[in-house]
C-alpha cells in the first residue's frame, strides 16, 4: 500500500474529482480528512464509503475561502487524526461570463474560491508540515489555466494564479523537504455530469487526440503519484492531464 497509515486532508471531496481521490488514496490504505462548505447527506455517504475500505475518514462543514474556517479544519483534523502527512487543494467553483459582462462579485468569488483557498490552507498545514520536515500538497489546476478559455477569465486566472503560487511555494518549502506540484486536468467526466450533449462529443473527436474525456480516477492516480513516495523527487511539476488537448 502507498499510503499506509498517513493521513490526507482533501477539500471539496463530497463528489466529483475530490471524491474519487478520496476512495483512491483510500485504497492505499490513507486516513482521509475532507470537507465540503456543509454537512450533507453527501459528505455522509462519502464518510460511509472510506470506512467500509477500512480506514479512518471524517468530514467537515468548512469554507476554504475563510481564513478562520480553514485554520479550524487544520486544527480539528491533527486533533482528530494525531498527525497529518498530505494536502490535496481540490475544492473549486466556476461562475461563467464574458468579461464584459463579469460583474465584480463574479470576479472575487471565483478568485476567493479557487485561488485564495490554495494560500489559505497551504498556510494553515505549513507550521505543522515544516515542524515534521516533511508534506506533499497537490493543487489541481486546470487546462484553462494553461490556454485560457472565454467566459471563464476568472476561473482561467485563479487557476494559472495557482500555478505562479506553487512555483513560489516549492523555493520556500523545499528546504523542509515539503513537496508541492500541481494537477492541471482537460475536460473531465464527473458522474454529475450526466448525459452528454452531442456538440461535445465531436468537440473531443477534434480537440483531444486521445478522443475521450478524462475520469476522475485518472486525476487521483495523477495526485496518488505526487502524494506517496513515487514522487519523492517531484516539486514544482505541472502535470497537464488532459488527453493531449492542443493549446494545454
Ligand atoms: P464539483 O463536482 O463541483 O465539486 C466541487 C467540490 O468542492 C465539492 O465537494 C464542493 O463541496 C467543494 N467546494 C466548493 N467550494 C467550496 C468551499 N468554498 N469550501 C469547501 N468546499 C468547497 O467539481 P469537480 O468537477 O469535481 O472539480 C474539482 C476540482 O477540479 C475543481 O478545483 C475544478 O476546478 C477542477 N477541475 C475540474 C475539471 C472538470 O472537468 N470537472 C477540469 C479541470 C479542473 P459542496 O458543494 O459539498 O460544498
């Protein structure tokens, strides 16, 4: 097993893509902290699901936004779990417009949600991770970040701003021998998303050489790589995981 005994915190893991790490680092035998901005029916699901691999897993009502929220999620996780080994910045939104009709809210939620997050629980793991000598964060990112995308300038700038943070990261943690690399998927099939529209299939025939979306099992294999030792010399990456997706 990669992850025997350790112990991840995962944001945004109640469905999707955080969820699927979840189970994946499960697997591998990792106690799970995660978290979703409420307590759910959901977030329970997911709770029963990691226990029934076998390992420790609780979720949290935190908002990743919030300096207090995520400083307090932190907190409650070394309580409830004794230590903490690995950090997956997974939670994120989408709010789409055309710059010129983006109105500011737009622009600083997206911003607040998917880019100051990162910062945010980065800061609040880093006192502990520095004490140990040891931590590996994953960031996912986004193609959209790479080649940007209109009507979504402000997700495309949250998520290259997570790219020019990790970079800055990797030179002030690395010392500590804290890793930090970044995940960017392409266009990702999540079991929300239901019935795909038949313009999107001819999109994938013409964009993506490989001519499939990705699954959310690709993306947690990507960040299992980077979290366990596998990628014990890896910081500072960014994996575009995106099918060879032309302007990614
Ligand atoms: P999703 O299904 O919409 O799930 C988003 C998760 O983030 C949910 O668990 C949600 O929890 C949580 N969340 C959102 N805002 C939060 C906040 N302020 N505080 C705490 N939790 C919050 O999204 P997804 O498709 O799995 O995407 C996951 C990540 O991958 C995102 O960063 C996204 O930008 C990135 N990504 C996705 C794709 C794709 O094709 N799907 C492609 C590239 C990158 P609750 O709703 O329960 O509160």
């Amino acid at each position: 097993m990669l992850l025997k005994d350790k112990v991840a915190i995962i944001t945004g893991a109640t469905r999707g893509i955080g969820r699927a790490i979840a189970l994946r680092f499960a697997e591998e035998g990792c106690n799970i902290s995660f978290c979703g901005r409420s307590r759910t029916p959901q977030m329970e699901q997911v709770e029963k699901e990691l226990a029934e691999l076998g390992v420790r897993a609780k979720g949290y009502a935190v908002d990743v936004a919030n300096r207090e929220s995520t400083k307090q999620f932190v907190s409650d996780t070394l309580n409830d779990f004794g230590h903490l080994d690995i950090l997956i910045n997974n939670a994120g939104i989408t709010d789409d417009a055309a710059i010129k009709r983006m109105t500011e809210e737009q622009w600083d939620n997206v911003i607040d949600n998917d880019l100051k997050s990162v910062f945010l629980m980065t800061q609040a793991v880093q006192p502990t991770m520095w004490k140990q000598g040891f931590g590996s964060i994953v960031n996912i990112s986004s193609v959209v970040g790479i080649g940007g995308n209109a009507g979504q300038a402000n997700y495309a700038a949250a998520k290259a701003g997570i790219i020019g943070f990790t970079k800055s990261a990797v030179k002030e943690l690395g010392a500590r021998n804290i890793r930090m690399n970044v995940v960017a998927p392409g266009f990702i099939v999540t079991e929300m998303t239901g019935d795909v529209p038949e313009q999107l299939k001819t999109y994938w025939q013409t964009r993506i050489p490989l001519r499939r979306p990705g699954t959310p099992l690709e993306v947690a294999n990507a960040c299992l790589y980077y979290a366990s030792e596998l990628g014990s010399y890896n910081t500072g990456d960014v994996m575009h995981l995106c099918g060879g997706m032309e302007d990614a």
